[in-house]
C-alpha cells in the first residue's frame, strides 16, 4: 500500500442522492436526455478544492534479468472493469496478461488500483471525480520519477503512461495538466474526443445498477453512489464484438468488474488537443 496525499476539485453535486435503483434510473433518464430542455438537470455545479491523504494498492512488475531497458517503466491506469488486475490476467495469461508480456520485452511495469477500487482505499461514490484519479495518477507517477516503489531499477529511464477506457480519460487530463510527468503516453480502447463519442448513449446501453443493491454479498457496505451494469450482454454490448472474443474472457471480466462512481464525469477535466498539443506532437515521435 502506498499512502499518497492528493488535491482534487470536487464539484457540487446538484441531485438528489438516490438511495436505490429506482431513483438511479430518474437520474438517469434525465441527464441522458437527447436534446436537453428547459428542466435538465445538470449533475455538477461549482466546484471546492478537497485534498486527503489515502492508501494505494498498486503492483511492481520487473524483468528477472537486469538491464537497462528495464528502466523504462510502464505506469498503467485501469478502466472501469476489473481492477488493477485487468493488466495482470490469470485467465489464460500467455494470450491476456500485459505484465507478463512487458516484462518478458524487457520493461517493467506499475501498475495500481484506482481509489475507491480493488484494494485501494473507497470514498463516497458521489465524491470520486476523473480530477480525483488525474490528481493520483500525477502523484504516483512523481514517485515513480523519484525511485521510490521501483525496487532494484532505482530512477527509471523513461517513464510510459498506458492506459485503458477511464483510464485514458485520466491521463488525458494528466499529461494536459502537467506534460513533464511522463515521456511516452500509450492509450488505449478509447480517446479523448469529446464529438465522437456518445457518452448518454454509453450510459443508457450499460443498463446500469447500485452495486450495493445487484451485488449485495460483495458490494453491500457501497454507498449508493457506486454503479455496475446489470450483466455480461451489457458488456459486450460496449466491448466486445462476436467473433472476436473468446466466452470465457468475458465470463472472467464478467466475474471480475468492479464498481464505479457514478460522478466520474469528464467535466473538469482540461483538453488535451487545446492545452498540450506541442507536447503530445513530440512525444509521439519518441519511443520507449
């Protein structure tokens, strides 16, 4: 565990906080309007500057064999399915897990739970925000710039963001915001195109659920404020595409998912195409 002390903008909370999936769906129908009327209701309003300190799971992964490649460092962000573990598969690892594979080239590889996921620690679902994971991922990665949580390898080389669905949102707003904290950035399953994705047709095709309430036996000390979709055909709906994929990675990150905060919206988070353009322009041309 790794205690990390962050600063976030928590912005206000304008809805009721629903207490079951009855009020989730009346939240939902109406933030998901097609075409906004006169009674939309905007879910955040202003914002307050909130900071704590909190524990981190997180995973380092390095090569058996010394070398300097092994100083390039993969620092990698989870989306909202399996935790950390998503990077760090048991099911059939020689074709799905990413930390085996990296290592096996030659890098090393971080990897962590996002707060209020896996072992990290939880806070109010109607408190987490993506400027609530950008701000941890920017302390993580300082102390992976340091040495520290590196073992043997000390100071890495390079450092490489990687990334996956929320979690390119995240070091999106990251790199936006402080562009020297990696040198290679590697998103994936999604980008940060605010006109090409349909973010209230994502929402209502998850046909999303209070976890406490679909999952009480894992879920049940969840607040409210914590979401799930209601089952795998929601998930392949969103990510997957028969016949590309094999029933049985879905059945794991089916059994796998973990909840998400239902305030894990993108507002607040800065653009990158407007504020760090130059930077993502050159980074592009280096490699790990």
């Amino acid at each position: 565990m790794i205690p990390i002390h962050i600063e976030w903008d928590r912005f206000k909370y304008n809805g009721t906080e629903w207490q079951d999936n009855d009020g989730l769906q009346d939240f939902l129908s109406a933030v998901t309007a097609r075409e906004p009327g006169p009674n939309y209701l905007n879910p955040l309003g202003e914002s307050t500057k909130i900071n704590g300190t909190y524990q981190f799971a997180a995973t380092f992964c390095s090569p058996k064999q010394a070398s300097e490649k092994a100083k390039t460092v993969i620092v990698a962000t989870h989306g909202i399915r399996p935790a950390r573990n998503y990077w760090n598969s048991a099911f059939q690892p020689d074709d799905y897990n990413f930390v085996q594979f990296a290592t096996n080239q030659g890098y090393s590889v971080f990897f962590y739970d996002r707060l209020g996921c896996g072992a990290s620690d939880k806070i109010s679902g109607f408190d987490a925000r993506f400027s609530t994971a950008i701000a941890a991922l920017q302390q993580l990665t300082s102390f992976i710039r340091r040495g520290q949580c590196t073992g043997t390898i000390g100071k890495p080389r390079k450092i490489a963001l990687m990334d996956f669905s929320f979690g390119s949102y995240t070091t999106h707003g990251a790199i936006a915001l402080t562009p020297t904290i990696a040198d290679t950035v590697i998103p994936t399953a999604i980008g940060f195109n605010s006109t090409g994705l349909n973010v209230n047709g994502l929402v209502r095709s998850y046909g999303l659920r209070v976890v406490s309430q679909q999952n009480p036996a894992l879920y049940g000390e969840r607040d409210a404020g914590y979401l799930t979709w209601v089952d795998r055909y929601s998930q392949i709906m969103n990510c997957f595409k028969r016949p590309n994929y094999d029933d049985g990675a879905v059945d794991f990150a089916e059994a796998a998912k973990e909840p998400f905060a239902v305030a894990l919206r993108r507002r607040g988070v800065p653009d990158l195409a407007g504020r760090a353009a130059g930077c993502e322009r050159t980074r592009a041309r280096r490699s790990i």
